[in-house]
C-alpha cells in the first residue's frame, strides 16, 4: 500500500462539502489533514461513487444507527462490501434510507443475489423485497465503485428485477389466499404482461397482468383484488389495465371468456400487448391453458386489415403525447427513446414471427438478437439497436433508483450536478476534453440518434406491409397447400415454382431465413407480372449468382422498393437478368429513383471514358469499357422498364454509352498500336449518329484519317487500319453481354470498298462516285469519337452533299421513291407481318424516316433548320418552315415513338433484337405492360392501338413521301 499523501485535501477525493473533513475524522478515515492509515482503499472507492458527497453522508448516518467498527472493518477488508455498500450510498438517497432504518441489512451485501420471497405476513414482505432489491441494486452498482468486481449486464439485472416481481406476485397471492374466504373454490391464474412478462423490468414500475379464473369468479375477483392490494401496499403497483375491455372489463375472466374477446372485441395493440404474455403465479396449468388458447392470436394478427398502418399509428400517438419540452428529453415515450426500439421489435416479431416461431421471443433484445440471427435486420443494425437500447436502459435504471420513483426524464442540459451523477453511475469517466456530463450528453444524443434512425428504417420498412399482407398459410412456403396457391397466383408451373422456392429456402442458413421472409412478398408481386414462372426463375438465377455478394438479400431485405422494382424487372424481362449477374451494382440504384434516372444523358460517357483511360493494355481497357456499358445499359433498361425514363431520354442514354464505348476502345487501341501516324475519328451513322439507338441497334459507323505531316496516305491508312481491326476485334469478341458490333457497310463501296479512308479519299470519292443513297445515308453522320478536328472537317465536306443547295431535281426524288418501293417490296423478311413489322412495316420506322429525310434532300440548303441528324428534330423544322403539316407530323411523330418504344420493348422482354411484334402468348402480354398496359387487361388492345396508329402514319408517307393523293 502507497504511503499516506501528506497535507492532502478531501477534495482529492472527490468531496465538495465544507464538512467533508470533520466527517471523515468522525469515521476514522482522516486526521493529520491526511488519509489514516489503511484507508486509501476506502477513501479511492468513495472518490469512484457517482456522488462522493451523498456516500460520506450516508456512511455518517451508518455509523450512528450501526455496529460501525464491523461495518469500517468490512469496507477496509472487503472489497464486495465496499463496492456494493459505496455504490449505494452514493447513488440512491431511497437505498440509503432503507439502511439506515434497517441498519443490520448491511451484512446482506456479501450474499448472492437470491430474489426468492418466502414470507409470513405483508410487513415483513415490504422489509424482504426492499432488502431484494437492494442486494440486485449494490450488485448492479458495485463495479462502477470498484472495477475489479464483476459487471453485471443489464440483461441480467432486468431478468433479476423481474424475478422479483414474480416472487413477490406469488407472495403476494399466497397472502390472499390466507384472507379470502373460500379461495379454495376457485382456481386463479396470473398473467405477467409488459415488462415484467418479457423479464426486462424496471427498479420502478408498475407491474401488469391479466388474470383468468375457473370455478368461483366472486372468489376469485376478491383474490385477485387482495393480492393486487397486497403487492401495491408491500412493493409495486399491480395494474391489470391491459385485461380485456381495459378498466371497464372484469378484473377476472374464465378462460373462453378471454378466448371469445380476443376472437370477436380486441383491438391491433392489444394482440402486441398478448406479445409478452407469461404466466407467473396462481394455477400454472390454467395460466398454460391461457397462453395456449392467446397465443394463435397473437402470431395472426398481422393478417388484420391495416395491421402495420395501426401499429404505427399507435407509436405516433404515444409519441404525439410526451409534452413538447421534454420530447428530446423522454428516454421512454420520446423520439430516439425505448418505445422507438420496442415498436420496431415487437413489429417485427408479429409480422415474421407468424412462419419462424424462433422469434417468439418475450424479451425485447432476445427477439432483436433473434431477428437478427434469422436475417430480418440487419447483424449490424441488430447490434447498434441493441447496444443503444440497452444504454438507455441502463440510464433508466439509474435515475428510477436514485429516489425509488418512477421516472424516465433525462437531465436538462443545464443540470450539471444531476448528469455528472448520472454519468458516474453508468460508468462513464471524463475524456480530457469533456466533463463526466458532456460525454454523458454526447452518448445520449448518439444512441438517441441511433435508435430513431434504426427505428425509422425497420419500424417503416415498406416491405412490413407487404409481408403482413400475406395469409399466414401462405407463409409455409414448402407446404403442398402452397401448389394450389401458386396456381391460383397465375403460375403455370406451379410444382416448378415450389422448386424454386425449395432450392432457395433451403436449410437452416441465415441466408434460406431471409429468403423465406421474401418469397411471399416476391410471389405475390410475380403474380402481378406478365411472366411469373420466368420471374421466380429469375430471380432463383440471380439469387445464386449473387449467394456470396454479402449485401445482396440485405438490400432486398431493407429496402421494400427494391424488393418491388425487382420483382416487376424480372417478371417482365429475360434482357435484365444476365445483365443483373454482371451488374449487381446496379440493383442499389433501385432504391434511389434520382440515381436510377442518372444526370444529363448527354454526359453520361464521361465516367466511362475517364475509368477506362487507366488501363494501359487494350484488352483490359475494353473489358473495363464493356464492364461500365453493361452497367449503364442495365440502370437504362431498369429506369426504362420501371416507367422512370421518358423515350428520347433513352435513345439519346444508349447512343452516348454506345459513343464512349468507341472514344474509350479508340483510344485504348492507338495507346497499344506505338507512335501514332495519323489522326483517326469515328464518323457515326444511322441511328448512332441520329441519337436514335436502340437496346439491340448496331453501331454503323465509318472511319476517317489523316495522315501525320511527313506520312504517306498508304502508311497512315494501313495504321488506322490496324487500329480499327483492333477495335472490331475487341469489341466483337464472344461475351455474355449484349453484342457489341460495329457495322461499317454503309461506308464508300460498302462491304467491297477500304475500311478506312483519308479525308481527301472520301472527297474524292463523293465527288466523283457518290450516289443519291450514300448522300441519303449521310444525313444522319455525325463525329462520335476520335480526333475532334478531323471530325469536324469531315462534317465539313459531306455538307454540300447531305444539304444540296439547290435541293432534288425530279430525277432524283423519282430514284429515291424507287429505291424505298424495293426495299418494301424486297428487305421485309418472309412470314413477317407488315401490319406488326417495327421496322419495314406499313407506317413503320422506315416510313417515317425515309419520309424525312427526303424533306431534309429537298429542302435543306433553304431550311438550316433541316440540317440536323434527328429525325425529331428535322421533323419539327419541317413543321416550322411549312413543309410538313402539323397534324400529319403528328401521325408520324407518334407511329415513330411507338415503333421504337414497341422495338426496344421486345429486345428487353425477350432478351434479343427483333422488329417484329409478338401477336400473342406472355411475350405479347410483356411488351403489351412495358408499353403501359396492365398485365391483366386485353394485349390485343396494344396490337390495335399499334394498327391503328401506324396505318395513320402510312397513309401520310403515302401522300408526302409517293406525293400521292388522298
């Protein structure tokens, strides 16, 4: 032992009062203006008590109605009397005052804590169950005095406040039992309910039950009344509020009684409240019979009507009635406070605890723990809600046992003495920078933000709804009554759905949990699709896929939205789920509509261009490139099927990933070919250049060069023509991604002609060879990638040809009518429909845009309106300039939306390209809801409303295209 501190001060000690040292040399603990020797042990345990100054008081107070030479020597010797003695006296004046009037109680304080109440008559039960609770409370307490002793978890200490109501309940009744005439006539059951019934209680609280009786209910009402009398004299309120019919209904019920009001009468709150239902005292078989005859109830409710909507409803008036000024203040009833934690839980068990009785759990961190092993929240969200809980318990505790009262008001910030004291007894120390209250006040409001955020995650989780939204038979997902279900759902495989649902939940993993809590929800919601069979297949492929990425069901879990979109991608697309197993990214963005939409579409490839430009070798640049398109293509289909993304927004997203693609494969390809001999840019054609793409449209493309100064054209072609095999070569290598081809025949001499020429090679071409289609095809040229300049020169030089100044002579109008005729007549595949055909059909793409463009051939050099690649945009010009009456651009804007939308709709229902409609079967009725029909309406309507618009636009090609007259 260190020798005694010479002139020391009290206040080294932690005493503030100005008698502190006067009482410290009346207990033999000072004199010398120093520490008498051997009492440094108890001198640092008292400075270690939440309040020093309370503990001295109380010890002064010990000594004058005690044996104080056996009590100073029992805090110099041993260390569990002074933990427990110091503990108590510096943190509860109610305690203090319990020792002092029962001063031999003292030596109790070396006992095991033993809640068991064997007693006589009600005085001595009151002396009992506050000695009890004083040996749970020192026991509790005792390590914040001395840290060598053990911590006692909260857990513990609640289960042992609760065993102590429970003896004192049984007490109690064996007591009324002595005074009630009769009670032998009668059979009385008591129902713990709460707090007490979870085995969480309170130092302080009112303890509810519920009793129900068999024989004499006169008798029993009286017995039930007297033990309630008893208790209420001797330790605690007995509060039988939560009976049926509340204070209005009988104290006391028979068993059918019970049964019939919770079948016919009870209300949503009261089957949460049944939740923790455990029976305690009286006659345990009726109390058994009692929970067997609730508890079906209990694990149904959620099937009532509006179930989740009036459970949270209920903790937003609960909330609604803690008094504004102390709302942030209300550890209990106040936002972030332990109702938020209790809600979230007890919902979650009624709702998931209907298909896994693992989580019929009374004791709220024992069911969050479960539901967390079970995968129903999150590991991390169940431990953060847990720990946050937990402490707030633990600051409950401490303020109910600081007076005996029931009280769960944090301290005004304001209340320095009170939170310094609140601090200590919780364990908390200063930090150097923050006093014992500001860390206090720091980890309340962190835990008190925790808890709000969790509870607002899970207690609001929109797929809560959706679960309880299912029949509780449904919920046994392996069952054979399950076929019959699927069946009546719309599945046309139904024994095949069951696999799938087998294969998935499977075993005993977290993993098969979580997905059982899903696969009703995502049933239900496949059912609502064009494709259920091939949605659940789906989503049984994707889920494998995806079995090791950790996140994954989480997401699904946490997020209802995503749960709902995923359900309607797979329901309705065979293009998604391959693209969703390279991609899984992809699936987050589903819970943030902003994020799924993306920015501007126009600079979308900029991300793309700039992670691809890190990789030094092609064949990892392309991979990165199509890594980033497959991500894109994906989000854009998902926005796109969801109804998020508007049609130009889409063609113009597509054409832009489609563009970077190029600059970024381009790119990679000149850093691996050396130095370079010669500008090279990608001219875009077709729907590329228009910004027209669709989901399955080809890149048609032609490649323009320069040569370096000082190079041959010979040289600086052969370059560039390595480096575009390159890039075809890349790009078009087998892959499970969407096809990457890009498509040069409409280039010079077409598939016979170089693939790359010099800018002087095309000017000599076209001014030399160049025919009225080539001129046509040029209409929709547009530099995309490569050396800008170069770009814009060959923009340059095709002016004059796409634009002529003095427009079409007669001729050449004739020759391009003649030409479309052929193509009508020869490039319209056999067996297809032309009424159906997207592309080559009667009022189709090509009716439209040939119908365009010959405005554009004609026009252009009087109209620079005109001169644009946008079939839309040259459409409006028309409009404008007078070429084009508006309602007849009108027909052909809207046949050649639809066309497109109808065309990108059947590459994402059917995983691959096709111009041709579906005219029946589910492909029909998938590309019918993509287009916004209802999966269970007419699909014939879509074909119709497709006819019909597409004849109106025939019948305006026929008259401004073949000048035809109506």
């Amino acid at each position: 032992m260190s020798e005694p501190v010479r002139h020391a001060s009290p206040a080294r000690f932690g005493l503030t009062e100005p008698r502190s040292e006067e009482v410290l040399r009346g207990l033999g603990l000072w004199a010398d203006r120093r520490p008498t020797e051997g009492s440094e042990a108890v001198l640092s345990a008292l400075s270690r008590c939440p309040d020093p100054d309370l503990a001295l008081r109380g010890l002064e107070r010990l000594q004058a109605v005690t044996d104080w030479d056996a009590l100073s020597a029992a805090l110099h010797k041993d260390v569990v009397v002074r933990g427990r003695l110091l503990s108590v006296l510096g943190s509860s004046t109610a305690l203090s005052d319990f020792l002092v009037a029962n001063p031999g109680r003292w030596r109790s304080l070396t006992d095991e804590v033993d809640v068991s109440l064997e007693l006589a008559d009600g005085d001595v039960l009151r002396t009992e169950y506050r000695a009890k609770l004083l040996l749970v409370a020192a026991n509790d307490l005792a390590h914040v005095v001395e840290p060598e002793l053990l911590y006692v978890p909260y857990d513990t200490v609640a289960a042992q406040l609760s065993d102590l109501a429970v003896s004192a309940l049984r007490a109690s009744l064996k007591l009324a039992a002595e005074r009630v005439n009769g009670a032998d006539r009668c059979r009385l059951a008591v129902i713990a309910m709460g707090k007490c019934g979870a085995n969480e209680l309170n130092y302080v609280s009112d303890v509810d039950v519920v009793f129900v009786a068999e024989g004499d209910l006169g008798v029993a009402t009286r017995l039930a009344s007297t033990m309630m009398q008893i208790a209420g004299q001797s330790c605690f309120e007995v509060d039988a509020a939560l009976r049926p019919e509340g204070k209005a209904g009988a104290l006391v019920r028979t068993l059918d009684g019970h049964a019939s009001y919770y079948k016919k009468w009870a209300r949503t709150w009261e089957f949460q409240a049944l939740l923790k239902a455990r029976p305690v005292a009286g006659d345990a078989e009726l109390g058994q019979a009692y929970l067997d005859v609730v508890r079906p109830y209990v694990w149904t409710a959620a099937e009532r009507a509006n179930f989740v909507e009036d459970v949270q409803a209920m903790r937003r008036r609960v909330e609604d009635h803690v008094p504004t000024g102390l709302a942030e203040r209300e550890l209990k009833l106040g936002r972030g406070g332990l109702r938020d934690v209790e809600f979230a839980v007890q919902l979650l068990q009624l709702v998931h605890g209907r298909s896994d009785e693992d989580l019929r759990i009374q004791a709220t961190t024992a069911a969050l723990a479960a539901l967390g092993q079970g995968g129903y929240v999150g590991r991390e969200d169940a431990a953060e809600f847990g720990r946050s809980y937990r402490f707030l318990r633990t600051l409950e505790h401490r303020l109910q046992l600081q007076r005996l009262l029931r009280t769960h008001l944090f301290p005004a910030d304001d209340d320095v003495t009170t939170l310094r004291w609140l601090a200590r007894s919780a364990g908390l120390s200063a930090d150097g920078q923050k006093s014992e209250g500001q860390v206090l006040l720091a980890e309340f409001r962190k835990h008190a933000n925790q808890v709000r955020r969790l509870h607002e995650k899970l207690f609001y989780r929109p797929l809560l709804q959706s679960v309880a939204g299912v029949p509780t038979e449904a919920l046994r997902l392996t069952t054979k009554e399950a076929v019959a279900r699927l069946a009546a759902l719309g599945y046309m495989s139904a024994d095949g759905a069951l696999r799938h649902i087998q294969a998935l939940t499977h075993g005993m993993s977290r993993r098969a949990r979580i997905q059982g809590a899903l696969l009703p929800v995502l049933l239900d919601l496949f059912a609502g699709t064009p494709d259920p069979d091939g949605g659940l297949l789906a989503y049984r492929k994707v889920s494998e896929a995806l079995a090791e990425t950790p996140w994954y069901l989480r997401l699904l879990r946490d997020e209802g939205a995503v749960v709902e979109r995923l359900a309607v991608l797979l329901g309705t697309s065979r293009f998604v789920p391959d693209l969703l197993v390279r991609a899984p990214e992809v699936l987050r963005l589903l819970a943030d509509t902003e994020a799924l939409i993306g920015g501007d579409p126009h600079s979308i490839g900029k991300p793309l261009r700039s992670a691809v430009s890190r990789y030094g070798d092609a064949a990892r640049a392309i991979a990165a490139a199509r890594s980033l398109r497959r991500h894109e293509m994906l989000r854009i289909a998902a926005a796109d099927l969801l109804g998020f993304m508007p049609l130009e927004t889409v063609c113009v997203s597509l054409s832009e990933v489609w563009g970077s693609v190029l600059q970024s494969a381009l790119d990679a390809a000149v850093r691996a070919s050396g130095e370079p001999v010669a500008a090279l840019s990608v001219i875009g054609m077709g729907r590329l250049g228009g910004h027209e793409l669709g989901y399955g449209s080809d890149a048609d493309v032609m490649f323009v060069c320069r040569p370096h100064e000082g190079v041959s054209d010979a040289e600086a072609v052969k370059w560039a023509s390595g480096v575009v095999e390159k890039i075809r070569r890349l790009l078009g290598a087998p892959s499970q991604d969407p096809p990457l081809q890009v498509d040069a025949d409409l280039r010079p001499e077409g598939r016979q002609g170089p693939l790359v020429r010099t800018l002087d090679s095309y000017r000599a071409y076209y001014r030399q060879w160049a025919e009225l289609w080539e001129k046509q095809a040029l209409l929709r040229a547009r530099f995309i990638a490569g050396d800008a300049a170069l770009g814009a020169d060959f923009e340059e030089l095709i002016e004059p040809l796409r634009y002529p100044a003095a427009g079409l002579d007669a001729v050449s109008v004739r020759e391009i009518r003649r030409i479309k005729a052929r193509v009508d007549a020869e490039r319209l595949p056999r067996g297809a429909d032309p009424g159906t055909h997207t592309k080559l059909g009667r009022g189709g793409l090509a009716d439209v845009e040939w119908t365009v463009q010959l405005l554009q051939l004609q026009h252009s050099g009087a109209v620079p309106g005109l001169r644009t690649p946008s079939t839309m945009a040259a459409m409006g010009a028309a409009v404008e300039a007078g070429l084009l009456a508006a309602e007849d651009a009108a027909a052909l804007t809207t046949a050649w939306n639809l066309a497109t939308q109808a065309r990108n709709a059947v590459m994402l229902v059917k995983g691959k390209a096709s111009d041709q409609l579906p005219t029946s079967g589910r492909d029909l009725v998938a590309v019918a809801s993509v287009m916004g029909y209802e999966p269970g309406g007419d699909p014939g309507e879509f074909l119709e409303e497709y006819r019909r618009t597409t004849r109106r636009a025939r019948a305006v090609a026929e008259r401004v295209f073949y000048g035809e007259k109506p």
